[in-house]
C-alpha cells in the first residue's frame, strides 16, 4: 500500500489556505487604508503649525489664496523657509485624484509676497469616507462636504 494525500485531501488543503489569505488580505487592506488616513491627518497638521509660523512673522496674516491650491506645490511654495527642511512638504501617501491637500483662504491676493487672509482652511478627502479639515480656528474633523466646511465657516 501506498502512502500520501489524495488528490481530495490536497485540494481541501489548498481551498483552506486560499480562503485564510484572503480574509487576511481584506484585513490587511482596510488596514492600510486607515494608517494612509492617518498619515494625511499628521501631514495636514504639519502644515497648520508651518502656516502659524509664517503667520507669527507676518503680522498674523496668511499666504492669500482666492481659489483652492494644492499644498504640497502652490502652499509649500509660498511657505518656503518655514518647513523645517526647505522644500520638505508633505505630500499625501497616494498624492492622485481626490487625494491631494489642498488650501484655501479668504484673502484677495494671490500669495505670500502681500499676504492679507486672516482664515484658512486645509483639506483631503480619506479612503474611509468623507473629508479632513483643519481650519484657521483651531478646529479640526471629519466633514461629509467640503463646499459646506462645517467647521471652518469660510
């Protein structure tokens, strides 16, 4: 008599594994869409404390921006000198589609060169729903619209 597996026992087996590596995978997955959500709402914070320090030398003004910028190109710009490392802003983990910072004011300018915005509002859409807002009052959350900015009252 011979021993070994049936071909029964061996596809069992591996219908078994199969089935574990993918729930771990759609575990995995969420996971690393919240640990993204969470890096975005750190760098978002990075930029506010950037943006209180260029306003401390600016008369408590902010860069004045009229319409919506992306923040690691446009805002970083006309922070530059304020980050830490020159140059060194943040960007989000996936940096595509919806999921850029972006930044808003309510000044009339364009800029850092005149900056006259007394609020501001930054902004990213999560993988797990809605968007982060961190505004120039100091707070901060999750929002289901950015057009209504329910937080920053822009």
């Amino acid at each position: 008599m011979k021993k070994g597996f049936t071909l029964i026992e061996l596809l069992v087996v591996i219908s078994i594994i199969g089935i574990l590596a993918g729930l771990t995978l759609t575990g995995f997955a969420a996971a690393r869409k919240n640990a993204r959500d969470t890096q975005r709402k750190s760098d978002l914070g990075q930029y506010r404390s950037t943006l209180e320090a260029f306003a401390s030398n600016n008369n408590g003004k902010y860069p004045s921006r009229t319409t919506d910028v992306y923040a690691h190109t446009t805002l970083c710009t006309d922070l530059l000198g304020y980050f830490e490392v020159t140059g060194n802003c943040p960007v989000d983990p996936l940096n595509t589609g919806n999921h850029i910072y972006r930044y808003d004011s309510d000044g009339n300018n364009t800029g850092a060169t005149n900056p006259n915005a007394i609020n501001w509002v930054l902004y990213v859409t999560l993988e797990t729903g809605g968007y982060w807002e961190i505004c120039s009052n100091g707070k901060a959350g999750r929002a289901t619209s950015i057009a209504s900015r329910p937080s920053c009252n822009l």
